[in-house]
C-alpha cells in the first residue's frame, strides 16, 4: 500500500499553529468555539448574528484577512447540529473542507477539531479530501498539502490510526479508479501482494485447476489475460478465531455474451470494489498491528464476450461440488465469490464477511449511499450494521427467507444463477451465495451503490468511493476481544 504524501501531526497550541490555512468546524445549533472567536476578537460570533455563519452541515465560509491567529487563511465549515452528529457526518464536512482548498498548493493545514467531535473522522475526511482521482492527467488538477496538523494535540496512537485508515481509503480508490488496461488480474495480484507483512499466495490458472475452482475458470474463459486467486493471511491474535473477508475482484465486466450497454459498461472497471476493500482493510490491519487473525480471498477475473465466452446453458462446477446452470453471463460476480466463499468456509473461520458491487437490484432499491446486508445468521448481520454505523457507513438488512431460495432451483443442475425473474434481485444473489459458505456465519455486502460515485458532490470526487473500507478496518480491530 503506497503511503500517503500527507504527513500528520498535531498541536495543543490552536493560536500558535502556523498553517497555509486553518479549517475550523462550526456547529448549527451550538455557540460558535469560544477559543477560536476569541482570538478573533468576535468575529465568529458577529457572522453568526449576521447571517453569513449558519453552521449548516457542509457550509464553506472561507475568510482571507484575518488577524489573531498564525494561519494566513481561515475555512469555516458546518457540521451541522451538535445533537446529530456522527463521524459520517463529521467526515464528509472536513473532506469537502479539503476538497475546497486542493485546488492550489499548500504547504499546512491545520484542522481545529471542536469539542466532542472524533479526530478519527475529522482526519480521515480530511485525507479523504486531500487525494481525487485524476492521477494520471498531464496537469494535476489536485495539490495535497504536505502536512495536516490536527488540534487539539492527540496520541501518535490515534495518528498512527489516521494515517492507515486514510492511506487504506485512498489505496483502495486509487485501486477503483486504475484504468482497466493497467488494472487486470495479474497486475491486481501484484498489488495485493505488495505489504511484508501479509502472507499473500497468488493462484495462476493452473493451480486454479487443481484446486477444482470451476466458476472462476468458466467466467474468465473468453478473457486475454487469465484469472487470479489471491489469498491474504495475517495472524497475530494466536488461537483466537480468524475473521475471512471476501471480495468480488471482476477487474472489467462486459457482461459477456450477456453483453452491456455502451452506458452500463462505462464504469465497469469498479467492479472489483469488493476487493479493493479486502486487500486495503487487510494492509491496514498489519501497518496497525492489530492483535487479530485475518483471512482474504479475492477471486481476480476478467468477464468478456469471445468464441470461448461461458454460454447460456453451460454449467459450472464449484469448488464444493455443487454444479451451477448459468443463464446470465452478466451475473458473473456470484459464480466466481462461489469458488471463493467455499474455500474460505473450509478455512474454518469464525465468521465470513463477503463485499460484491454485485446487482443494479440493490441500488434500486437502497440508492447510491447504503449497502444491502443479507446473512444466515442475525446476531452477526446486527453485529456488523452496528460496525458500520460505528464507522460511518451504512447498511440495510434485507430478508432471507428459505422460499426465496425457489426461484434459483434449476431442471438440470444444482442451483442456477440467476432468478426466473426480475423481482428480489439483490435477496436471490444473497441466497445463491449462502449454498456456499457451509453454515458458517456469514453476512454479504452488495455495495454496488456506495463503491461508486457517478458525479461529484461537496464531499466526494466521482469515481470510486472506497466504500466500507472503514467498516472493516473497524471490524478487524475489534473482532478477537468480542468473539
């Protein structure tokens, strides 16, 4: 995982920090900071009666003449009520903060954190804001600063939490964003395997074949470039249970013969989101050294049309033994998490997590912002909402109810992998995967909403989102103490 450009610090003296700018929040419904506006000799508190400081959630207020601090620069910006705040909430208002100062050069930033607000979520937003997805334009359209400097002064432990989460975010975007001609399986694997402190093993077609992963080899059969298995494991938390994350890694999905669109295919090169969540929370764990045992599997494919595409009708063969009619090339991320989950399961796990930008459905039903979760087991779906919620992301349960599981039985294999229908789209995907995960506790993700952001918004630059990268590493730090 490349480290960040942005050093981070922090300093107990909010007068003395000397900063290109200082990013200062301000809540709604609560007096303006009675530090800051003293320093300033009113100022905060005479915007505020005159309407141009609201503290409305993700108002900009920049001030370019201001005198009683050392920063040259002042950027006011709303958090909204106090009452409802959150680090979702507190996240997007620094990263859109940031994102409005990058456009030029800076050399600090420093960020005054008000009280009861989490220098967690106010750094990582901040870093959020920093990085935008145009790395390979000629002319860089983004400036990080070389240092955020964070007050109130916190523990270099909480620092060193800042700078693993916010390098996971922006490894895992950058991952998202990778053009599909430098981002294919092989060169994915190659990054997977790029932290020391990870066991990774990379499986090549051959071994593929040897270890009977039918599904995967059937969707990459059309592609040029062959297909991956890449295997993660970091052990640090001796006999305790081992948490297995999962994650679709289709690098481009045409479709196959089920072929896309020209405006369904566009973006496409995001459809291994799920992995990219897996490998970044995973490095973050070992930069963290996080007393945990993690175990990740990222199936690599590319899904293409071609004279030796998977057909309609073929049937597939998984690892476990179960054989799959495929009426769909299109819902290929199911078919190759199929191989991958069984694997996991007889890694005799505590509990499987899998993440899959895996079906329109789930957007059209939750939108853009919240991640469907669907689980055989209700004490480990609750578990990982309130992770999320903690995190500041969102899931939404959907049901799994055994009379959904009618709809993928097949005349002449095991299960099929799509529905007789279009209804329940998201749940039939879920009970598809669940004939692979052997009963162990297991909850599914589909993020295809939140992975990617099609326009630009205040907090977010459009193109991948680094969606439930959080969840995860907040997962992975506190899964052996609450087993």
């Amino acid at each position: 995982m490349t480290p960040l450009s942005t050093r981070l610090s922090s300093h107990s003296n909010l007068a003395q920090l000397s900063a290109d700018w200082l990013v200062a929040g301000v809540f709604q419904d609560s007096p303006v900071e009675a530090e800051l506006d003293g320093m300033l000799g009113g100022l905060l508190t005479r915007l505020r009666e005159s309407g141009d400081l609201t503290g409305k959630h993700l108002e900009l207020v920049p001030l370019l003449n201001v005198s009683g601090i050392a920063a040259m620069r002042l950027l006011l910006v709303g958090l909204g009520n106090r009452a409802n705040g959150s680090r979702a909430t507190w996240h997007d208002a620094f990263a859109a903060a940031l994102r409005s100062i990058t456009g030029k050069k800076t050399s600090r930033v420093g960020l005054a954190i008000p009280e009861t607000v989490s220098p967690l979520a106010v750094g990582v937003g901040a870093l959020q804001g920093c990085f935008g997805p145009g790395i390979r334009k000629t002319e860089p359209s983004r400036f990080a600063p070389d240092e955020l400097i964070l007050h109130p002064a916190i523990d270099e432990a909480l620092l060193n939490r800042i700078r693993a989460e916010g390098a996971a975010l922006t490894f895992a975007k950058e991952l998202v964003n990778a053009p599909p001609c430098d981002l294919y399986p092989e060169t994915f694997a190659a990054r997977i395997a790029e932290n020391s402190r990870v066991e990774c093993e990379i499986w090549d077609e051959n071994r593929l074949r040897t270890e009977r992963m039918g599904a995967i080899l059937g969707v990459a059969e059309a592609a040029a470039r062959p297909p991956r298995l890449a295997i993660l494991r970091y052990r640090t938390a001796g006999d305790a249970p081992t948490l297995a994350l999962v994650g679709k890694g289709v690098t481009f999905d045409s479709g196959g013969l089920s072929l896309k669109t020209n405006d369904q295919m566009a973006d496409m090169k995001c459809d291994m989101a799920g992995a990219a969540a897996v490998v970044a929370a995973i490095h973050a764990a070992a930069d963290l050294n996080l007393k945990v045992n993690l175990l990740g599997v990222m199936p690599l494919v590319e899904n293409m049309p071609g004279g030796r595409a998977l057909k309609l009708g073929d049937v597939l063969k998984a690892r476990n033994g179960k054989t799959i009619e495929v009426l769909n090339t299109d819902a290929e991320g199911r078919l190759i998490l199929a191989d991958a989950l069984a694997y996991a399961a007889e890694q005799k796990p505590g509990h499987i997590v899998d993440l899959a930008t895996l079906t329109g459905s789930c957007m059209m039903a939750l939108g853009t912002e919240i991640a469907g979760i669907m689980s055989n087991d209700l004490k480990w779906s609750e578990r990982l909402q309130a992770t999320a919620k903690q995190a500041g992301e969102r899931l939404w349960p959907l049901p799994m109810d055994d009379d959904f599981a009618a709809n993928l039985k097949s005349n002449v294999a095991d299960i099929k992998n799509v529905g007789a229908n279009r209804y329940g789209g998201a749940i039939l995907g879920g009970k598809f995967l669940e004939q692979f995960v052997a009963g162990v506790p297991w909850a599914h993700l589909d993020i295809a909403g939140p992975a990617w952001a099609d326009h630009d918004s205040p907090a977010k630059d459009a193109g991948g989102t680094g969606a439930y990268v959080r969840t995860l590493i907040e997962l992975a730090a506190n899964y052996s103490n609450s087993n």
